[in-house]
C-alpha cells in the first residue's frame, strides 16, 4: 500500500535495514562456520531467533495454534527451510566463498515461479517469467563454471547451494499451497524454532558437540545472526510486507547479493574472475525480470531471510 509522509522515514530505515543486515549475513556465516560446527551453530541461531520473535509474535497479541494440521505445517518448513536450504548453506559455506553463496541464493527467486509451473494447480509461466529464468539459469551456468574447467567435485559444494536453494523454494510453494490459519509472526518464530531443534538433534547425532569450543569471532558472528539477521531484520521485512508493494518488496533478491559481494572483497578478500563476474551480471538480470509485478494479487510467502 501507499506510504505516507510519516511513514517514510520507517520505510527506508526498513529498507536499509534489510539490504545491509541480510547482505552483510553471508561474511558473518563465513566467520561462524571457521570456528562453530555448523549444524549446532544452526541450531542456536534460529533458536535463540525463533524465542525472540515468539515474544514479539506474543506481545502483539498472536497465539500458538492447537490445530495438529497447522504444528504439521510448521514441521513440514521447519524440515525445508531451516534444516535443508539454511542447514546445507551453512556447511556448504565452509568450502564456498561468501559472495558466491550469496548469489546462487538469489537463484531462489528463479525457481520458485518454475516449481510453481509444475503440476496440474501450477500457475503458468508468462514470456516474460519464462524469459527470466532462462537467462537467469544461463547466469547460474556461468556462475558456477570453474576457472580451470569442469572436473570431478570441482563445483559440488556449489551446487549443495543450489540445492539449498530448490529447498527453500519448496518450502515457499508449500506455504502458498496450505492456507495456514497461524499468524505470520507466530508461523515464523514456530518454524525457526522447530527447524532449530531439528538442527541440534542433527548436530548431536553426527559428533558436533565436542567440536563446540570458545571462538570469540565466530561467537560474534552468531550474535549478530542470532539478534540482527534473524530477529530485527525479519522484523523489518515483515513490515514491508504490509507497507509496501510486492515489486518494491522484491528488491532485496538482487540488491542483497551485490551487499554481500562488496563486504566479500572488502573484509575477506573474496575475488571472482570474469567469467563468475558475467554470471553476476546475467543473474541478476534474469532476477529482476522475474521480479517484475504483474498486477495480480498474490498471497504473501515467509520473507526469504538469506540462508548463508
């Protein structure tokens, strides 16, 4: 909806919020998964995430639901969004360089409308759509080309990334599909909160918990994931859900990872040759001509927190 004049000011301390916070999660990832396991580290982002926003869901009124069919909901994302896409990032990202990762994750916003084609209640895909996500695929090819060539576990924890990404995706498809009756909020803080008990039952059973040890950068990153990247960040998006427009709303999946590639180079030295900066390029294209409003109304999905 329209914004007035003193809501302006909220709007672009929202925006910002979002570009710079999720942009920057990506080098904060970095740092954690180099000193935390990543599977517990995980677990206790999103739990410590998920407590916070249940109070706020809380003191906003909202209540947990009591249906069994809506606790399968927020198991079934749980499952898809936080073990399997923001799980598989994490630990992907001890071998993937931080703007990369950042990039394929972009690649979300090309295959939820293709999933969404997909069976006999998909939605079709226009020209335009259709468009984008071939050009956007073109960008992913030349994104993950290795400089060397191709050659055997050259790019497989490039593509673990991607397949992040087709779970986050799903998941998304999922709750568009439910019609879950859970506030949003609550829904949020619920999902966290069941993924992360996933991830910490996940973290024990592969021997992560000897490997917890006092790293005080890694500690600092998982602060700032735990309070900013997935508490006041979401909190902001969810804002901007109901105070903006879906295309400006859309944004964030192209400007983010153009964030998260600036604070690559700038504190961990990241590089990309010509042919990863093509694809960049070629991506972010086809990101933006998928994101472009059709005019219809469309039921609003969980925002898509970055999953590094």
């Amino acid at each position: 909806m329209p914004a007035d004049r003193r809501s302006k000011p909220l709007l672009i301390a929202s925006f910002a919020s979002v570009y710079l916070v999720w942009g920057s999660s990506f080098a904060a990832t970095k740092f954690m998964v180099h000193g935390l396991p990543p599977f517990l580290a995980g677990a206790a982002r999103f739990t410590v995430a998920g407590l916070l926003l249940l109070l706020i869901a809380m003191l906003l009124g909202q209540r947990a639901p009591r249906a069994a069919r809506e606790w399968r909901h927020v198991a079934v994302m749980g499952l898809a969004q936080v073990v399997l896409s923001s799980g598989l990032n994490v630990l992907a990202m001890r071998h993937v360089a931080s703007n990369q990762s950042a990039l394929l994750n972009a690649s979300s916003a090309l295959w939820i409308p293709l999933l969404g084609a997909i069976g006999t209640r998909g939605h079709p895909l226009t020209t335009r759509v259709a468009t984008g996500i071939a050009i956007g695929c073109g960008g992913l090819a030349l994104l993950l080309w290795p400089p060397g060539g191709f050659a055997p576990g050259a790019f497989g924890w490039q593509l673990v990334v991607v397949c992040a990404c087709f779970a986050w995706a799903l998941g998304t498809l999922y709750y568009r599909a439910v019609h879950t009756t859970t506030p949003m909020l609550m829904f949020i803080a619920l999902t966290m909160l069941v993924g992360g008990a996933m991830l910490a039952l996940l973290g024990f059973g592969l021997g992560e918990g000897p490997q917890w040890r006092y790293d005080g950068p890694a500690l600092l990153a998982l602060g700032f994931l735990m309070l900013f990247s997935s508490g006041f960040a979401y909190t902001a998006f969810g804002y901007l859900m109901v105070h903006t427009t879906p295309a400006q709303l859309s944004t964030y999946a192209y400007v983010n990872p153009v964030i998260a590639a600036a604070i690559g180079w700038w504190l961990l030295g990241e590089r990309m040759g010509a042919t990863q900066l093509a694809g960049t390029a070629v991506i972010l294209l086809g990101v933006v001509i998928v994101s472009l409003p059709d005019g219809g109304p469309v039921r609003s999905a969980p925002p898509a927190e970055p999953t590094g």
